[in-house]
C-alpha cells in the first residue's frame, strides 16, 4: 500500500514513517507538513539516517494524489482541511487525530458516506483491548463503585482530557446506562461536597515526555480495582494506523473504529 503521512515533522508523524518504511508491505507515497514548515524540500528518512527519496512537501492534494490511504495525527482544523481533499480525490483516510468538537465529528461522518475512514482516539492494540474490557468490569461493578479516570501525557499535548480517556467515559458509561454528557466531571476545586455516586470523574497531567497513560479506577468499600494502560513509545499507535489503513483496501466508504479493525465490534 503507498500511504500518504501529514504531519511529518510532528513526534506521531516520524513514528509513522519510520514504521512504514520498516514495513515491507507500505511504501511511503508522501510526507506532508504545514506551509512554512523547517523541514520543507527535505528527505522524509532524514531523521532516521535512512534516506528514503521522498522530499516532505506542503502540498497535501499533490502528496495524495497517488496514495491509497492517508494517516492524519495534526489537529483538528488541519485534519478537516486534508479530509476536504481525500474526499475529492477518494482517499481513504486514517485520522487519529483527537480535540473534535462536534461539529467536527458531523464532518467526519459526513465526508464517510464518500470514502472509508478509521476514525479513533487511540489506534493502539492494547487500549483497544482495554476498552473492551471497561465494557465487562463495568457491568461487573455498576453498584457500590466509584468510577474515577485518570491519564497523563506529555506537556505539548494541546487538549484534555484525552480522546483516550474520553472515550474509556463513554464506553463505562454505556456499559452503565448513563448519560456520559450528565456524567462526566472535569476535575475538582475547592469545597465540592460529598461525592456524587453517579458522575465520572477525570483527572489530566500534562508534564514532560510521557507518552501516554490511561488508568480507570473501580474505587468500592475496602478495595480498588484499576484497569490501565502506559504506553511507552509511539510505535503501537503507527502499527494500529497501519492496521486500520490495511482493513480500508477494498472499501468505498463507511466509517469505521479499531474495534471495527480489530474485529472486535
């Protein structure tokens, strides 16, 4: 597959290319960044020592244009721009881009109904498999529990909480026949009285390089169950990307999650 990255200058893009370029069955069709960019003109395997012949350009619509996915990790106003063209042109894409509001999310659904996209706040493995197991501990411990969500990651991350760990809301408080909108509580200041039993609560540390770490907490009488995740580097979110765009070869529209992916829907 020839796979189109943008965002090439970015800490998620250079993990992607170097996994494609690691990847006997990808090839890396173009390397995308914003306008001005420092690294404009320059070979996409420079930072790896490892020139690959492919120059990082700022022209997304000429970096697609012979490319059978693009995988986008930028920013939301980015993201929706890059959808715009794929759409034109009918490429897929994979967008693990997180922050939408829900403007944003109608976008995406919208431009679906055109070309398949894997659209999720995590495309690693691992927090896909703990997602599914939020949705059995829930229903295991629905009554008596307090349910608290924490996650930390680096200082250059611009939103909180994390898709990630929105996403572990929605998914306890389906389980729990919540309304997640009603439910979840964005940190604590000053006297907040007794905790309300039916909120989700969620805590963020932005601070240094962490990667990423997700925890959710079952807090009871006397015990405390905690379902987590630490990431230590990049590489299972690029190999999850890589995965979704493979699982779009084939299909002309829909959009789609990694528990679609993983076949775990």
């Amino acid at each position: 597959m020839r796979i189109a990255v943008v965002g090439a200058s970015g800490r998620m893009g250079k993990t992607i290319i170097e996994t494609i370029l690691e990847d006997d069955g990808m090839v890396l069709a173009a390397a995308i960044d914003q306008e001005g960019s420092s690294v404009t003109g320059k070979d996409a395997g420079e930072f790896l020592g490892k020139p690959c012949g492919v120059r990082i350009t700022s022209d997304t619509g000429a970096g697609i244009e012979n490319a059978d996915c693009l995988i986008d990790f930028t920013r939301p106003e980015g993201t929706l721009n890059h959808l715009k063209l794929c759409r034109m042109r009918k490429v897929p894409a994979v967008i693990g881009t997180t922050g939408f509001d829900e403007g944003g999310k109608r976008a995406i659904a919208d431009a679906a109904k055109e070309i398949p996209i894997v659209f999720a706040p995590n495309m690693g493995v691992g927090v896909n498999a703990v997602f599914r197991l939020l949705e059995v501990a829930s229903r295991i411990l629905a009554d008596g529990y307090d349910i608290e969500i924490f996650e930390a990651h680096h200082r250059h991350k611009i939103d909180a909480p994390s898709g990630t760990a929105i996403r572990m809301g929605e998914i306890v408080a389906q389980a729990l026949e919540r309304s997640f909108k009603e439910s979840a509580l964005y940190g604590r200041r000053g006297i907040t009285g007794e905790r309300d039993p039916s909120t989700i609560g969620f805590s963020a540390v932005r601070g240094g390089d962490i990667v990423g770490d997700h925890t959710v907490m079952y807090c009871g009488d006397g015990e405390r169950i905690e379902i987590t995740h630490r990431a230590g580097s990049r590489k299972p979110y690029a190999l999850g990307s890589l995965r979704a765009a493979r699982f779009l070869a084939g299909k002309k529209s829909g959009l789609f999650d990694m528990q679609d992916v993983l076949g775990l829907r």
